[in-house]
C-alpha cells in the first residue's frame, strides 16, 4: 500500500472510532486519498460540494445542530483558503471543525508548484490547535502517532469547555490513489471500535453562590449553555429572563420578550436598575439591553472557557464556569413591574403590526407562531435575527439558530443546508436577499448529496435593508449606491436554475399554506426598506406610549 493511501485510511478510521458521523468534502487531486478513504467508510455520512466555501459553511450547521466535530476536507491551495471565513465564524461561536488540509510534499513548496501556497498555521488565531501531519512514510510507529494525533484534534475541537476548529494539514507524495498493493510493515486496523486514546473531562469548579435577592435579571445570548436549568432557577428565583430569540431562553412566565423596547425607555431603564445580572452566551442584538447591562450593581458572566468569555461592554464584575441562584420568597413587585410593562409594549407593538400588512417585523412574528413543534429555524444575521428578537412572542418547542459569531451574512444557505441535515425534523430559514445571493452556490446540491427538509424563507427587499435603520440613511446622494445596493435579481429565475421549488408569498395570511411542503424549496416574501422603517419606528413609538400610560 502506499503511503497517502495509508494515511488516509487510517485517518478517517480513528475519525469514525473517536465518533464522527459526517464529513463534507471538495473535489481536488492532492486530496484524493482522504476523498477515496471517506467514500469507503460506511459509518461515515459524506456531503460532496463543488465550493469549498459553501462546503466549509454546510460543515458549520452540521456542527453547530449536532454539537459534534464534523471533518472538512480539501485540496492544496486557495481551495484551503475558501475554508476561512467559516473558521472565523466557528472560532468565534464555538463550533466544533476538523479541517482536513490537503498540501504538496516539502520538496515542492517554495517552487512554483501549481496551487501550492503556504498552508502552515493559514488560519492563525482561528483555530484551537494545529497540526502538520507530515509526509507519511512506510516505518514502523506511523499508525500510532496518526492515530493519536486524530484522537487529539478530536477531543480538541469537540471541547467541551472551549471547542472550535481544529486544522491537521496532510502533504501527500505521488501515487495518490491506491496501487492494489495492501501490504504495510505494521497493521493499519485497530482493535475495537473505541478511539485510540481516551480523555477524561474534569468536572469544572464548584459554581459561585450569589447573595439572595429578588431584584436580579438572567440575560440569555447566542451560544447560551444549560439554559433551560438556570432559566428554571431564575423562576423560582422571580428573576425577569431576557433572552434573545438564538438563546434558547424565551418561553415561560417569567419570559420578558419586549425588553428591547423596555430598556430603550430611559424612564424605565433608569427604575429598573437590578442587583445583579447574570449573562449566559453572548448577547449582542440589542443596542437597549447592551447599554442597560453597564447600570447593573452586579454583572456575573457564565462562560465554560476562563480564558475566553464574552463582555462586550465591559460591565462584567466577575466571570464563573457556573452561578447558583438562590430561591428567594417573598415580595413579587420587581417581577410583576417587569411582566406588566412587558404585556402593555407587546400588545402595542401587535397592534402595528397587524395593522402594517406584509412588513417585515410581521413577517418574522408570524413564521416563529406557525412553525411546528419540533421544528427547526436558521435566522439570518442581519435584520432578521432582530426583527424576531423584537416580535417573537415566548414559545416553546421551536429550535432557533443564528451565525452570531462573527455576525456575518455570508454562507448562510449552506449552514441553513447543514443545519436541517443534522436536524431530526422539519427546518426552515429566514434570511435576505443578499445573504441568499452571496450563497447561492449552497442551493446546488448534487444527485446522490443527501437532501434537507428546509425552507428558505426570503425577505427581498432589493438590498442592504439595515441600513436603512441607521444613520447612513440620511445621506440622500450616496445611500442607494453604497448602503441599499439594489440588485435587480429575479429570485424565482435563480431558484429554478438551481432546480429549487419556488413560491412568491404576497399576502402574508397565506404564509402557513406558503412554507408547506417537504425538501428544498424557498418562498419569497418582497417588502419595501422605507416601509420596513417606518413599521419599526412606529413599534418603538407605541410600546413607549403604551408603557406610560
């Protein structure tokens, strides 16, 4: 057998014995023998793609849904660096990848090689860890450093404290495909099916006592961890949960949806300073809230990875792997004034939007209340991720998703694709035009690729529809040009270029009958950026109105 085949072999084997599932590859020459060992695996799911880009972002939802490592496998070159952008994102969200570099042999690095660049430590900060794998030989002791080295940036990336992307860079010599030699001078197989080496997780340090009262709030972001137990304790607490849509916290009584708008009421904001705040994940959607977090007498961050916390405000006082709350009895008031100010600024703010007709804001409300149980929903990171921050109403059974690391709009189709293949049920995304247009190779999906259940739900407004929120607005000579970005595409004629069922929703009461259906398929919902403004300037206008009343 020769060596690049060997190696292959053996690598994707300890792969599949350490526990992965899936692996989402790019065609190319210098990986072939990672390609060939993956397609012989029959414990292993394989994603095929023709964008290494798109295959990167796909690599993310797996991960990101399934909460395991999946592998990402490439050829030498620019290929490897198409991979980035998503690196950033699971550096910077958490997400578990192994990155599976294919490169020339030293011998022709340095020379004008074709698509021969430098791929040592190419991600830099992005990654946990990084590993040159070396140029296999046939010697005795090779299959036990391949092995272990797996094992490593395995359990490296999956955690479970700090996980992230990990990146082993494989130089492979000529032959690249197997030569029907199988000898090898020591055995390839391992016994069992257990991971050559094993890790223990220590049990992290015992969590932080906070001194008992009613007047604490517990804050839930993207990347939040064991919601559900401290949203529980919040409860018995009478602590108010604000949690974005992506935290996974919004549902139960004590659930306070319309915070955005509450803490955006000076009057409020100013009498509804708490003892203490705790932070799980990282909010950042926001403005209100983030400014509110500095007033706190108390900001107590949850963070896995003490070396590595969010604290975009720099209002943290301390930082704990764990926080106990108190159950405190007695007086309700700071709860009920919560809840109560919470229920005048909801039902305002529904009143507009049931009297805005197909806006935005009504749009992302209405498909988070018509989504099944058991569903998921992918969000994109632009304004719909805020648009449900600010209408979703609490609910249960709804699995919500969004690309808050790095926050950007790119790759958000194949992380949607992803997403909803590692999902047990049906899946769906809300994103705009422009994300959906700077994705559009993760529509293309080959003949033997598994296939998702999602529906893409796209809010074409012909542009950059935040801007229109922001100060760039005003700026009438330039805007259009270099903030709204108006493309002019046909998103039906894209969609069945792409072979992509396609509906154009126009009257937003057929929404349910619109996003119905099974596989791949999207529904375009077209609205207008200034009347989108307009529904949101009147929503903030109503649920302070309401609030003084």
């Amino acid at each position: 057998m020769n060596p690049a085949t060997a190696l292959a072999t053996v690598l994707v084997d300890e792969l599949v014995r350490c526990g992965m599932t899936d692996l989402v590859l790019s065609p190319g020459s210098r990986s072939a023998p990672l390609a060939l060992a993956a397609h012989a695996q029959p414990r292993l799911r394989l994603h095929v793609r023709i964008d290494e880009r798109s295959a990167a972002y796909l690599a993310l939802g797996l991960a990101r849904r399934s909460e395991r490592p999946v592998a990402l496998v490439c050829t030498s070159g620019t290929a490897a660096a198409n991979f980035h952008p998503a690196v950033i994102e699971a550096s910077e969200s958490g997400v578990p990848l192994l990155l599976l570099t294919a490169d020339r042999p030293p011998e022709l690095r340095a020379t004008g090689a074709n698509q021969t660049i430098d791929q040592i430590k190419m991600y830099g900060s992005a990654v946990r860890w990084f590993a040159e794998i070396g140029t296999p030989e046939e010697r005795p002791g090779q299959v036990a450093y391949w092995r272990s080295l797996v094992c490593r940036a395995y359990q490296r990336a999956a955690g479970p404290y700090d996980p992230g992307p990990v990146h082993l860079n494989a130089a492979f010599r000529e032959p690249l495909v197997p030569d029907g030699d199988v000898s090898w001078c020591e055995p390839l197989a391992a016994e069992g099916d257990r991971p050559w080496v094993r890790t223990r997780v220590v049990p992290p340090a015992p969590a932080l006592h906070i001194p008992p009262t009613r007047r604490g709030v517990l804050v839930v972001g993207d990347g939040a961890a064991n919601v559900r137990r401290y949203v529980a304790a919040a409860g018995m607490a009478g602590w108010p949960v604000l949690s974005e849509p992506n935290g996974g916290g919004r549902y139960g009584d004590h659930a306070v949806s319309a915070y955005h708008f509450l803490l955006g009421d000076e009057e409020f904001a100013a009498a509804h300073r708490p003892d203490v705040v705790v932070t799980l994940g990282r909010p950042g959607l926001s403005r209100s809230l983030l400014s509110w977090l500095g007033g706190a007498g108390e900001h107590i961050v949850v963070a896995g990875d003490l070396t590595r916390w969010p604290d975009p405000t720099r209002s943290a006082t301390q930082v704990a792997q764990a926080v106990e709350i108190p159950i405190v009895s007695g007086d309700d008031s700071w709860l009920s004034s919560w809840r109560h100010a919470d229920y005048l600024a909801r039902q305002a703010i529904d009143r507009v939007l049931d009297s805005s007709g197909l806006s935005e804001p009504r749009l992302a409300r209405d498909l988070a209340e018509a989504l099944p149980n058991g569903a998921l929903l992918l969000c994109g990171s632009s304004m719909p991720i805020r648009d449900l921050d600010q209408t979703m109403r609490p609910r249960r059974g709804l699995r919500l998703m969004a690309s808050r690391g790095a926050s950007g709009i790119d790759g958000l189709v194949s992380t949607a694709v992803g997403a909803a293949l590692a999902h047990n049920g049906p899946a769906f995304a809300l994103i705009g035009d422009l994300t959906l247009l700077h994705d559009q190779n993760g529509l293309i999906l080959g003949p033997r690729e598994p296939r998702p259940d999602l529906c893409l739900v796209v809010v074409n407004n012909d542009g950059g529809g935040i801007f229109s929120m922001l100060p760039q607005a005003a700026l009438a000579e330039s805007f259009e040009r270099v903030f709204g970005t108006p493309h002019g595409v046909d998103l039906g004629h894209l969609a069945a270029a792409a072979d992509v069922p396609y509906t154009l929703l126009e009257d937003i009461d057929e929404l349910p009958r619109a996003i119905k259906g099974d596989g791949l398929r999207m529904v375009e919902v077209r609205t207008d950026r200034h009347h989108n403004a307009e529904v949101h300037a009147a929503m903030r206008e109503a649920a302070h109105a309401a609030m003084r009343k």
